[in-house]
C-alpha cells in the first residue's frame, strides 16, 4: 500500500514517503526504521556468551524482517506471545508443549538435519543411517530384552485392541553395522525400539497398558544381529487437545503421524543413532504433522508365513558412524 502520511524520524534511513500516492506497496525498507536493528544488535555487550553474540546478530535481523515484511501489529504478535505462553503453562515432565510447537513448525526435524550434517560433514567414513527427531515420549531403562523376545506385554482378549494387535503382529531382524569402509558388524550395539499401541498411544500416556509396554532394548550378537516381536505401527495423532493443536486447527492442518517405530540405537566406538521407520503403506506417510519422514526411512512390511506370533517380518539394518 502506498503510503499517506509523512514519518518524521532523527534517523537517516527512516524514508519520507509522503509524496507516495500511487497505492504501490513501497516494501518494509521504505516504510519502516531499519536502524531499529542495528541499535538492538549493537546492544549486546563485549562480554556476552561467544555463540550467543555469534548467532543472535541474524535471529534479531530475521526476526525484524519479519515483522516488517508482514507488516505485524502489535495484536497480531500479543497473540503470539500468548502462544507461547500457553505452551509454557501446559508444559511439564511429561509434556512439552512448546516442543510441541517447535515440531509442527518443522524445527525439530531441521535442527536435527543440521546436526546430522555437521557431524557427517566432520567424518570421513560412508553413509549411516539418517536420524528423526526423537519426539516427547522416549523413556530411558526400557527392559533389556533377549533376542526374539516381545515388546508387546499382557496381550491377552481382554485387551481392548487385540484383534488389531494380532493382525499387526511383527517380527523385526537386522544387523547393526559400522560405516566404516569396508562396513563391519558391530557386537553388542544396543537397539532401543519403542511404538504406541494399535489405539494410537504410548504407555505412558494410556493407564489400560502396563508399565513399559511396547518398549524393549536389544543387544546384538557377534554378527551385529537383534531380533524382536512388536506391533506393525499405526498412524497416530500428537496431542492436539492444547495450544499448539489449536494452532494447527487454525492452519487447517491435521494432526496425524504416519505409523512409525522409533529406535535409539548405540554401539562401541560410534555415534549413537536416533531415528524412526516409517511403514510405506501408511495413508500419512507424505503428510506427516512433524515432517520426520526420509526416504530411506521408509520400509516395507512383508507377510510371514509359519510363525504363529506374527503376520508380518521386516528385515532393517542400522549403519552408525565410527567416532
Ligand atoms: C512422536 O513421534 O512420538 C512425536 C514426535 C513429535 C511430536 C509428537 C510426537
Ligand atoms: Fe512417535
């Protein structure tokens, strides 16, 4: 929009845009005081924390722009700033909302690319297996399994998704290997695998499922291999029932994962791997909410025969970096 009124500013970059009838939008820079920036960026003292006088130079400068390019009132941004802190209020050891926030956003999903990045860009040996985001609901000591042991406990007709369970039943083998070149088996790695029930939820956001369920950690053997019965996993969707659901509600989005299994797997002499699979047959598996999913992540489930305690197999392994 062109400007109708006259700015009087002390500062050299503030514009006069008086004369600017012509209804053509004369861009933030015109508009507004761009020095604005630079006195908050000068700001910052000789003895600040050297990352932060590194990196908070360019979040002030993108964080202007913004306000400038979209024109941002200050309602606009008290909304936002009560965002936040609705996510702050909700957020407690069990929940963390702002997180929340941050995955819907795809922040979680690009500071972890990043991160991945750096380390790779630092390593000489070949490719590992992609990392995803960990997500909220990992919990440490899961049990120490043997090999071909079940994550799924208690599974009895009582259960309230046994039919489902039955029909998703999965046996997962694979080996753990070093990217070292050439690649070698890496003995005693530890996968550590978890996934939510067929209802959609981890055990510990669900009272009806025992302690936890559906979580294991496996130790590989002398050939890198693990082995373990789950569920085929099912698409779920994040707890939209707080502030940042009510967020994706206003973006018209949904709040659906794809099924996914998460794994942290560690071993010996490299850099432990957090990541997911993804089932390719699942509906979500191109829309993911949290936008985790990488190609090489996505896996397909295949039917298995002569094995009472699973309908499906599926053979994965992990390569990890050498540290
Ligand atoms: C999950 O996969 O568990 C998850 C990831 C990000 C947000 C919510 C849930
Ligand atoms: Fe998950």
């Amino acid at each position: 929009m062109g400007q109708t009124q006259t700015r009087v500013s002390s500062s050299d970059s503030a514009v006069d845009v008086s004369s600017n009838f012509d209804g053509i939008d004369d861009g933030p820079e015109k508009k507004y005081d761009l020095t604005l920036t630079d006195k908050v960026i000068a700001a910052t003292g000789p003895n600040a924390l050297p990352r932060l006088a590194q990196i908070m130079p360019s979040l002030i400068r993108h964080l202007h722009d913004f306000a400038r390019e979209v024109d941002l009132t200050v309602d606009e941004w008290t909304a936002g700033v009560e965002l936040i802190n609705e996510c702050g209020r909700m957020s407690d050891d069990k929940r963390n909302e702002t997180m929340l926030l941050c995955d819907i956003l795809g922040l979680e999903t690009l500071v972890d690319e990043v991160t991945a990045h750096m380390v790779s860009a630092a390593s000489a040996s070949g490719a590992s297996t992609p990392t995803s985001i960990l997500g909220p609901f990992y919990r440490p000591n899961a049990p120490l399994l043997p090999n071909g042991a079940s994550i799924v406990q208690d599974l009895t007709p009582s259960v309230p998704w046994y039919d489902e369970a039955v029909a998703s039943s999965a046996y997962i083998t694979g080996r753990v290997m070093s990217s070292s070149n050439p690649s070698t088996p890496i003995r005693n790695a530890i996968v550590d695998v978890w996934h939510t029930a067929p209802n959609g939820l981890y055990e510990q956001q669900d009272p009806e499922q025992p302690d936890m369920n559906l979580r294991g950690r496996f130790k590989t053997d002398g050939d890198g291999r693990f082995a373990f019965y789950c569920l085929r996993p099912v698409a779920y969707p994040i707890p939209d029932d707080g502030p940042a659901g009510k967020f994706l509600a206003l973006l018209d989005r949904h709040p659906y994962r794809p099924g996914h299994i998460h794994f942290i797997v560690s071993g010996p002499g490299h850099r432990t791997l957090t990541t997911q699979i993804f089932d390719d047959c699942d509906e979500y598996i191109t829309k993911d909410s949290v936008f985790a999913v990488k190609d090489e992540l996505v896996v397909r489930f295949e039917p298995r025969e002569g094995d009472s305690q699973a309908q499906w197999s599926l053979e994965y392994d992990f390569s990890l970096e050498p540290v």
